[in-house]
C-alpha cells in the first residue's frame, strides 16, 4: 500500500519511513529539502535495503502537488510532517510559519478532496497544551493560548482537521501531539541533521560532548521542579516512529472511533535538563561542560504526557529507555564526526 509522506527526509519522517518499509507499506516521499539533505535516502537504504521513491518540491505550490497525485491515484494514505518547526524563529518570522505550515495542510486537504483520499495523520505537538498547570496532561486537558506562532500553527491545523472531519464523514484523520523526541536509529544510519547551531537540548548535549560546541547552556535553575531545571517527556524517535504505523493501521482498517482522533505520544515520565546531562554522562563515559543561564523567554516549566489513552486505544507504548534513547544520539553523533 502506497503511503505518502511529506517531509520524510527530515527527523521524524525519515525514520517512520523505516518502520513503514518494515511493516511492508511502501512509502512515497515528498519534501523540499528546506531542512534536511538528499543523503538521507541513502540512510534509509542502508537500514531497509529499499530507497524510497522520492520527490523534491513545496507542498505549498498547489499545481506541483496536482500533478504529484494525478501521477499517484494509488496513494492511499498520507502522513504530514513537511512543517517548519524553530520555535524561536517563528517569532521573529510568523507568516513564514503560518505560510509554509498551514498552506501546506489546505492543499493537502483540497488534494485529498479531490483525489478521493481518505487518511490522513497529522504531526502535532505537546506545545498545544501551553504553560499547563494540569500533570500529567491528557488528550481532554485545555488547549491554552499558543506560546509562539510556531505552537499556533499547530493548534489552527488541529482545529483545521477537526472542523473538516465534522463536514466531511468519509474523512479520516488523526492528530498526534509529539512530547519530545530525541535519539536516533540505532544503526546510525539515520538521525537528527540540526542545520547550524541546534535549538534543542539533546543534539546540543551531543555537539557539545564532540568538542563543536565549548558547553551547555541550561536554560534557567530555579523553576519550581526538584532540581530547578525544566522538565520534558523526552521519547525515542524510533518508539515514535512506530506510533504513526499503529496510528496508520486503525486509519485503515477503520478501527477508529471518530473520523478526527487525537493522541499523546511521549513516555509519561518528566525529566529535568541535570538529569539529561547525567543521562548523557552515563552513556558517554564523558563528564559533560555546562554552565546555568537564564531561563528562555517561552519555556514552560514542565510537561508530561498521561499516556493511557494512547496505550489503550492505539496499544502503543514507548519501548526505549532514556539512557537507550540517549546512547543512540551519542552513536549518531559520533558517525557524522568519523564522516567530516
Ligand atoms: P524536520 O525539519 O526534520 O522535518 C520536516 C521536513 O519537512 C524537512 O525535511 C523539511 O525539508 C520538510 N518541509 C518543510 N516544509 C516543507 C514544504 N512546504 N514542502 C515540502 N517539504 C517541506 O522536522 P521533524 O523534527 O522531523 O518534525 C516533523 C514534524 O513533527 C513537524 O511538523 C514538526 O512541527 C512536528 N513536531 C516535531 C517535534 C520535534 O521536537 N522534532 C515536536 C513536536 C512536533
Ligand atoms: N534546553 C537547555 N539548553 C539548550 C536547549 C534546551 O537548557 O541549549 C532546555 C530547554 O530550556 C527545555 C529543555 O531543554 O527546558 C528542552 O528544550 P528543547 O528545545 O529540546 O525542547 P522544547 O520542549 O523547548 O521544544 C520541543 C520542540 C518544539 C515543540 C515543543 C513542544 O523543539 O518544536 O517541544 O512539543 F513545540
């Protein structure tokens, strides 16, 4: 069964297009490369023995993504993550973000309409819940007032999909809100490429144990958490991978219980910015550099997911450990040193 899946070169894509091969999909790739490198193919080959049919253009140009589906009415499905996701630069550039991130989904969603496509999964984020006060946080807890445009963009495609599915019975659709994934494939093949300085912890924990970066800045010590750092739901990418093929499945056979369905993914475990660098430390063999700062204006103080309604529905639950997750990035980290 054909799959389409946009943005999978990127870091999430490109390892849920393992996973789909894995489970005998045949994943057809569409991505512009804004933020992601043509090697990635060969990545995905040398894990799966397969290379993806791929195509190179912006979702956002209707007419390029017109013709893709005249040429492919056998696709049965897509999988959307082509998004532009730097939290900070959405600030500084929103209609950049609310461009490429909804304009990308409305001709997705048109695209569907016409070529009579039926399935749909949406790449959310745990940053529609906002600065929570409710922990962990379900699927029914409160969409709070986006904390950058970057985190609208992800609540408007929601509410986009929602009202969609209301008018629409034979759409389906799923959205997944992502906690924060982190690792890479254990082959290291495939992993996270961060295009210039990263803006997320783990790939700066890993730069800075190779010697790119001179330290670690913790971003802020006196939130009100058990050792003052911020605290996450860090989840294996490879884990969550798997969730969009779970996710995938019950689209397909139908097994959904509405036409528009929205699930956590993380771990359900909250870990603090010290307890990453320990993690890492463990891994590494290394004793990691890094000085506290100040916090970072839009951080929540800490988030985790409550993962029952997702281990019950979908049956799906993180495999990985940290330090497993962890060991992974430091892997990935190390090959992409032995390859400059
Ligand atoms: P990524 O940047 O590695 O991958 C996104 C891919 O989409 C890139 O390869 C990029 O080149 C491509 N792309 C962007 N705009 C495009 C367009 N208009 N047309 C064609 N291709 C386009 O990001 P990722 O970490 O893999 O994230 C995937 C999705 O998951 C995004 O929607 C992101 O917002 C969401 N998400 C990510 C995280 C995270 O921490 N990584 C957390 C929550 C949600
Ligand atoms: N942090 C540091 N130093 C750094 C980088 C991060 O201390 O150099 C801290 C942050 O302050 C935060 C934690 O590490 O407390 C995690 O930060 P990330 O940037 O890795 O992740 P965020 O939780 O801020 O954001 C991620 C994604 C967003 C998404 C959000 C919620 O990057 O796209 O999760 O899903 F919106």
């Amino acid at each position: 069964m054909k799959v389409l899946v946009t943005g999978g070169t990127g870091y999430i894509g490109s390892h849920t297009v393992v996973e789909l091969i894995e489970q005998g999909y045949e994943p057809v790739i569409i991505d512009n490369l804004s933020n992601s490198k043509i090697k990635v193919l060969d990545g995905i080959k040398a894990i799966s023995d397969i290379k993806p049919r791929f195509e190179k253009f912006d979702i956002c140009d209707i007419e390029s993504l017109d013709k893709f589906f005249e040429n492919n009415r056998d696709i049965k499905a897509i999988i959307h993550f082509a998004a532009f996701k730097a939290v900070g630069e959405s600030v500084e550039k929103p209609l950049l973000y609310y461009y490429n991130n909804l304009v990308s989904l409305m001709n997705l969603l048109r695209a569907m309409k016409k070529y009579n496509i039926a399935n749909i999964i949406f790449s959310s984020s745990c940053t529609v819940y906002g600065d929570t006060e409710e922990l962990p946080v379900t699927e029914n807890s409160p969409v709070l007032p986006a904390q950058s445009p970057y985190g609208n963009t992800k609540q408007i495609a929601e509410e986009i999909l929602s009202d969609h599915a209301a008018s629409h019975k034979d759409f389906n659709s799923i959205s997944l809100r992502y906690f924060n994934p982190i690792g890479a494939h254990p082959s290291a093949h495939i992993g996270e490429l961060p295009i210039g300085e990263p803006e997320n912890l783990v790939p700066y924990i890993t730069q800075t144990g190779i010697g790119i970066r001179k330290e670690l800045q913790v971003f802020g010590n006196n939130y009100n958490t058990p050792d003052g750092t911020a605290i996450r739901d860090y989840l294996h990418v490879v884990d969550l991978a798997k969730a969009h093929v779970v996710a995938l499945k019950r689209l397909i056979d139908r097994s959904n219980k509405r036409n528009y369905e929205v699930f956590n993914l993380g771990t359900g475990k909250g870990v603090s910015v010290l307890e990453m660098i320990e993690s890492f430390n463990r891994v590494s063999g290394l004793s990691l550099n890094y000085k506290i700062v100040d916090r970072r204006p839009g951080d929540v103080e800490k988030i985790w997911a409550d993962t029952s309604y997702s281990a019950k529905e979908l049956r799906w639950e993180t495999e990985s450990s940290l330090d497993e997750a962890i060991k992974t990035a430091w892997d990935w980290e190390k090959r992409l040193a032995k390859e400059k």
